[in-house]
C-alpha cells in the first residue's frame, strides 16, 4: 500500500489541464417552489445543538464527508461537536485540508502533545483542533479521535514550515533520527524542483536500504509514516512545479489517494472535512477533473457508496482581526430572488439550517446556486446530498 505512492508524481506529471466547463444558463425552478420544498425539509438548529435528526442521517455513513468554506470559526466547533455526538456511532477519525507532512504532528497535538517550537501560539491548527483535543481529553486512549493531514505538502499552509523544518523536528521525535536527520540540507526549501527531487529520492534509498535497522529502532508503524511522508513529498515536488490547473489535478491526485487510504486503514467510520470544491460529487466548480468527492462517492471500493456529501457555508460572513478576503452577504450579493442559499437565509434569518437535498427538483431541474457570486443552475444533488447554511460566520486569521 505505502509503495504505490512513489508512482503518485509519475502519475499526476502525465495529466493535461482541461478547461473550466460551462453551465446551465438560467434555472428552472422558482422562488415558490423551492421556498416550499426549503420550508418543508430544512431543519434549523437550536443554539449550538445539532439536532437528532441530522445526526441519524450522517451517523448512516461510513465517511461524512464536509465541503467547507474555509476559515469560518463556527464550521470548527461545528466539527467538534459533530465528532462528539458521532463518537457512539463509531467516528473516530478526521481528515483534513492539512499538508500530510504534518499529519504525525496534528495527530500527537489532539492526542495531548505540542506544536512544533517555531508556531507561536495561537497557531493556524490550534484554533481549528483545540475543540477536539478538549474532547479526547474525556475519551480513554483506545477511544479518542485521529487526526490526518491528506492534502500535497504545499509551499504555506498555515504555519507548517517547509518540508525540511518538518522533517529536522520528525529527526528529534524519533527515537533515533537515521537518515532522515540534515539529510536534505539547510537549503532544500529553496532548491530547484530537480535538485529536490533528487534529494528525495535519495532519501528514499537510505531509508529502503537502512528498513530492518529502522523497523527495530522506530517500529514498523513509525517506518512506514516516515516512508509515506518522504514519499508524498516526492509527489508534491510536482504540483509545486506546476501552474494552474496542472497543479490542481496533481493535487487532487495525491488527495484522493491518500483519503482513500486513510478510509481503509481505520476499522472506523470517518469525517472528511475539505474545501467545497474538492467535496463536490461531480463536476460544477473549478476545474474540470475528478474530485477527491466524485472518486469517494463513485469510485472507492473502500466507501464503496456510504457517504454523504454535505456542503458547508455561511449566510453572512465577518472578519476577525488580522483575517483576510472580504465580508460577505448572501442577501446582498448577486444572488436572484430563485437562488436556494438566498431562501435559506430569508427562510431563517441568522440561524444555522440543515437542507437534505432529497426533493426531485434537485436531481430533475436546475436550481440557482451561488457560489463566490459565481450563480449557477444545476441538478444539485448530483454535487452535494445536503446543505448546511450557518447564519453566520466569523473568519478566522491564517496565520
């Protein structure tokens, strides 16, 4: 399982950018009618309490998989509340939009541990992980909730560092460091894509050739992490290399993989928690590939089809200090009158609401749907088997 990865970068290097796909100019259904079908099937929340009925229906799945707008305080203590209520129902792992070079790290940080020295506090993961590193506080050892970053190890991400640093800090958690010690050099950050290239796989050698020597130093399960880490570095040189929508399939590539395998290696049901575009079913936003969503929910012999897609955002959006992008109001942006987030909103103002997408009219028809005040008209349900709308929401910094 862990080999197949050194092919992920040969792989993802052959893939050829297709264009944005167009849509369906105008939306056939109208205001009455989805106001009706919003007014019937949506189920606002209480409070903070997330009701019986929601928990039932995702609690049916193997893999909760949540499309997230990014950043959004409330969409965090939404996740750990949702861990919390599915623990009983056998969720006992989270995968994130995290680079998977630090997937070890986040881990050990929700399990108890520390952040890597140079986060100062409060770290970009911190403020998203707290809530659940609270919980597992509660949870005997064998029960608490994991951890997985299932994202390419890209040049930022919340404070990660560089793969070097990461891999400088792995050295010292060790018990002993190996090859993966000083291995790259101070200057592998910096260097050409080839130059890290051959590092990597490098590396890679010493680590195969050193494996028994390894194994009974670190134990089995720390070789392999190592070897995966390395190994999906090697792959994430190349969409770091790449433009465009190059590099966003090369990504996706990586994504699916190793979401898939975290899905198969947990004798447990999971929450995937990833931006909205990478949770769709099928194509609508962004470029026209096979995302990590439309491979889980169509294609994984592992999901093999118990999943439910649910899309995540906010009606009204505000910044925190330091945070960035700008405020945002579905009720004023360019929303029409037909559009299903609009309805929500005017339906039940400020509050959080839960719409399954289970009407005809969602498969059948096109429904106006806003996203980034881009207004498209699609079959819904073919993207998303359900909305979560919160009233609102608070950005967060991000760094």
């Amino acid at each position: 399982m862990r080999s197949s990865l050194r092919t992920v970068a040969a792989v993802v290097a052959s893939i050829i950018a297709i264009g944005v796909a167009g849509c369906s100019p105008t939306a056939d259904v109208t205001r009455d009618e989805l106001l009706a079908v919003v007014e019937r099937d949506g189920v606002a929340f209480e409070g903070a309490m997330i009701p019986t009925e929601i928990l039932s229906r995702l609690a049916d799945n193997r893999v909760v998989l949540l499309g997230e707008t990014h950043h959004l305080r409330e969409h965090w203590a939404f996740v750990a509340d949702l861990l919390s209520e599915l623990h009983n129902e056998g969720f006992r792992q989270l995968l994130i939009e995290a680079p998977q070079m630090v997937g070890w790290l986040l881990d050990d940080y929700i399990q108890g541990g520390l952040f890597v020295p140079e986060w100062e506090p409060p770290p970009f993961y911190q403020r998203k992980l707290s809530a659940i590193r609270a919980y597992n506080e509660t949870l005997a050892p064998d029960e608490q909730i994991h951890v997985r970053g299932i994202d390419a190890n890209e040049e930022w991400y919340g404070g990660a560092g560089s793969f070097q640093s990461v891999l400088e800090y792995l050295a010292q958690h060790l018990p002993t460091p190996g090859p993966v010690d000083g291995s790259l050099g101070k200057d592998y950050p910096d260097a050409p894509s080839d130059v890290q290239t051959e590092r990597i796989e490098t590396l890679l050698v010493a680590l195969e050739e050193d494996r028994s020597t390894l194994v009974e130093s670190w134990g089995a399960d720390w070789y392999d992490q190592v070897v995966e880490i390395v190994e999906v570095e090697l792959a994430s040189i190349d969409v770091r290399a790449k433009d465009g929508d190059a590099a966003s399939k090369a990504r996706e590539e990586i994504i699916k993989q190793l979401a898939d395998e975290r899905v198969a290696e947990c004798s447990c049901s999971t929450v995937v928690n990833i931006g909205g575009h990478h949770a769709q079913k099928s194509h609508l936003m962004g470029t026209e590939q096979e995302w990590m969503g439309d491979y889980l929910a169509h294609e994984s012999t592992v999901v093999n089809g118990s999943i439910i897609a649910v899309e995540l955002s906010s009606a009204q959006t505000v910044l925190e200090p330091g945070a960035g992008g700008t405020p945002w109001d579905i009720l004023a942006s360019a929303s029409p009158d037909n559009e299903i987030n609009r309805i929500m909103a005017e339906t039940w103002p400020g509050q959080t609401v839960f719409l399954p997408l289970d009407d005809p009219i969602f498969s059948n028809r096109r429904v106006a749907y806003n996203s980034e005040d881009i207004i498209y008209a699609t079959s819904l349900s073919e993207q998303y088997d359900a909305i979560i709308q919160y009233g609102l929401g608070h950005r967060m910094p991000e760094d």
